[in-house]
C-alpha cells in the first residue's frame, strides 16, 4: 500500500475532474434522449386516445406575458358588433321556434297519410294542418324484368313450297355488358356498395341470397371489374379536369392490398390523391410505392401551383419551371403544437400568430377570389412578415428539445 508521500492528490484531482465532467455530457445526452422518448412517447398516446383535433386555445394572459422582445406582435382586428342592451333585446328578440333536428326532404316523400279527427261537428272549419314524419325502409331485394320477344313467321310467297320461310325476332335492348344478365341498376349498385359504402362481395352476396337469388362470389367479381373497366374513360376525363388546374394539393395515403404471392397476409400500397380547389374535383391514382418517380409521371404535363407537405419526393418537381411548389402551413403549426409542453411561451407566440391567420381565413372564406386575394395581401401578408422576422431571431434563444430541433436543426 503507497505511504501518503507517494499519492499524488493532484493527479487524483485531475482525474476525478475529468470523470465527472465525461458523466455531465453523458447525462446531457441520457436527458435528451429521455426527452425525445418522452415526446415521441406523448405523441403515440395522443395518436392511440387522445383528440385527433389540433385546435388552440390560448389561455388569457398578461399584456407582456407572451412577448419575447422581437418586434411588436402584429393583430388583426375584425369588426364585432356591438352588444344590445338587454331591455332592447327582449323587445326585439323574436319568439323562439321549436327547433327541428333535421328537414325531410319532399323528394323521398312517396306516401301521404290525411288523418280527420273521428268526428266534426256541423258547421266546423278547417284552419290549418299539423305535418309529422315517419321515415321508411325498404331492405335492397333483387328484382327482375322479364324480356319477351315474339318470333313472327314470314308469309310464304305464293308458289313457294315453305322450304325457304324465315323468322324475324326483335333484338334484344341495349346492354352495358354483352351476355350480361345484371342491369345498369345492379351493377351501379354493386359498384357503390364496394368502394364508397366498403361493403365486401361476400357480404352482398349473402344479403341477395337472403331474397332468394344466389349469385357466385365470382359472378359478382367479374361484373364488378368489367363495370370498372367500362367507368375507365370518365375517369381520364376526371384527371384531365384535375390536371388542367392552376392549383393543386397532393397527398398520398397507404392502403393495405391483398397479394396473391403473400398467402393470409397483404402488401402496403399507395393512394395518390390531387385536388383541384377552384374546381372542387379530386382523382386518386393507386402505386405499389410513394417514391419520387409518381408524382413526376402524374404531372409531366402540369403548369401551375402544387402544394404539398414536406415529403422529400416533391422537391425533384423543383427542377420543373412549370411547377410552383407551395408550403402547408397545417404541417408547419404541427411542430409548433407538438412544442407547447416543453416550450410553452415561444410555441404560444407562433400558435398565436396561426390563430390570426386562420381567423382571416374564416372571414374571407366565403368572398371571392379577387376579394380574398386583396384581403390576404392587406391583412395577412404583414403577420407573415412579422413572424418572419421573428423566426430569424428565435435561433439564437432555441433550446435543446426534442420537437424545436425540427424545426431549427442545431448544428
């Protein structure tokens, strides 16, 4: 064992220094990623059973409480008007209607019931009539139109032994399929209870067979496509109106298809889906993948504004001069939100500025486009410049946290 001469305590000193300054970085690091889990965490509970709404509410707060010494905040002023005082109110308020839960509509009404009171005195008059409603349903049941086409002998000529006599028969009505014994009626039922209502065919089927007509799951299946392949040409019409839009959204979404060569289990595809806003028209176009290649073939031709979310793919149409791409600010607020626990007051100041935006948004939605154009120039532009400016500055005070590391990388 070294005597007390021999220990060297500044060595020691140095050492220890150093050990606990490698255990502060490790537990910066063990912090952080604690943190990161703990927010990734959040977001899956959020995900699985929490709201799936995004809405803010900020809270009331004091006049400096949200100011971050940037610039002054930009507002928007929208006119409300003025209270009336309650005397006046009741004086004018009109007498409160019973409120309907809903109107039936006068086109599905194919009954009438006229209902008299048992007995009426001589000499009553009608004043008036009280309507209610009673809604009807008739279960889908299969029926059939029978098609009966006389056959008509020719004359024979006179002279002629008969060997030569025809008979004439009138074609059969026009068809959507050839040799197709299902009508237009079915086959547009069938095709809307598969793909807007999700009805499976095995479950169309068992509720045919109910009313007495068992139909093969194949049958249906082959109806089915050969409808679909009919609807082929609408649907390039669709996309040609689509496409020829000056504005467009995309998106693509998975969608679980079933594979042959994958027995009891199914491969991941893709719905690629373009809007055109000032036509209210969408087209959905299915790929096996979401890679960069799609949207470059879907618009080849395309001249005009696209708006997409951040997804990588969408940034090749940036070598396109015919394609503008534009930013969704709902995918920028995402980050935002997500900040709010672990940086409340700078997530507030930005979610404060969406509010603003999306306030104008919901008075001038229903103007149009001029009108809302001039508005987003005069009132929107300016809180845009503002909360530029304040992003600028908002670097240099960033702290390490999981979800302000999105949107201002550190180094």
């Amino acid at each position: 064992m070294p005597s007390a001469d021999t220990i060297d305590y500044k060595e020691l000193y140095e050492q220890s220094r150093k050990e606990n300054i490698l255990l502060r970085e490790e537990f910066k690091q063990l912090r952080l990623v604690n943190e990161q889990l703990l927010h990734r965490l959040e977001q899956l509970l959020k995900l699985s059973f929490g709201s799936k709404s995004e809405r803010y509410l900020g809270k009331e707060q004091s006049p400096g409480q949200l100011r971050l010494g940037l610039i002054e905040e930009a507002t928007v002023e929208i006119t409300v008007p003025a209270p009336v005082p309650a005397e006046k109110a009741k004086q004018v308020q009109p007498v409160q209607q019973k409120k309907k839960h809903f109107v039936i509509p006068e086109h599905i009404v194919d009954e009438i019931q006229k209902i008299h009171p048992d007995v009426i005195p001589e000499g009553s008059k009608c004043t008036g009539s009280e309507i209610s409603y009673r809604l009807k349903c008739s279960p889908a049941r299969l029926t059939a139109k029978k098609i009966i086409r006389y056959k008509y002998l020719l004359p024979t000529p006179a002279g002629d032994p008969g060997l030569t006599s025809k008979i004439i028969i009138a074609p059969l009505p026009d068809e959507v399929i050839r040799n197709c014994m299902a009508d237009a009626s079915l086959l547009a039922t069938l095709i809307i209870e598969k793909y807007c209502d999700h009805l499976p065919v095995y479950r169309q089927m068992t509720r045919f067979e109910r009313t007495g007509i068992k139909l093969a799951h194949s049958t249906l299946l082959d109806w089915i496509a050969k409808t679909c392949t009919l609807l082929n040409p609408l649907y390039e019409k669709l996309k040609q109106e689509v496409l020829q839009s000056n504005y467009l959204m995309m998106d693509e979404t998975t969608m679980k298809v079933m594979d042959k060569s994958k027995k009891g289990t199914t491969h991941r595809g893709y719905f690629w889906a373009a809007q055109a806003p000032p036509a209210k028209l969408v087209f959905f176009d299915y790929q096996p993948g979401r890679n960069q290649e799609v949207p470059q073939e879907l618009l080849s031709n395309y001249k005009g504004y696209l708006q997409i979310d951040g997804y990588s793919c969408y940034e090749t149409l940036a070598a396109n001069k015919d394609i503008t791409l534009l930013c969704c600010m709902a995918h920028a607020r995402r980050y935002f939100l997500e900040s709010e626990k672990n940086d409340p007051k700078r997530a507030a100041y930005a979610l404060n500025i969406f509010g603003q935006l999306y306030d104008i948004e919901r008075e001038i939605k229903d103007n149009t486009t001029q009108e809302r154009k001039e508005a987003r120039q005069e009132l929107s532009k300016p809180i845009w410049a503002h909360f530029g400016n304040g992003l600028k500055k908002m670097p240099g005070c960033r702290m390490r946290k999981a979800p302000f590391t999105k949107l201002f990388p550190i180094p």
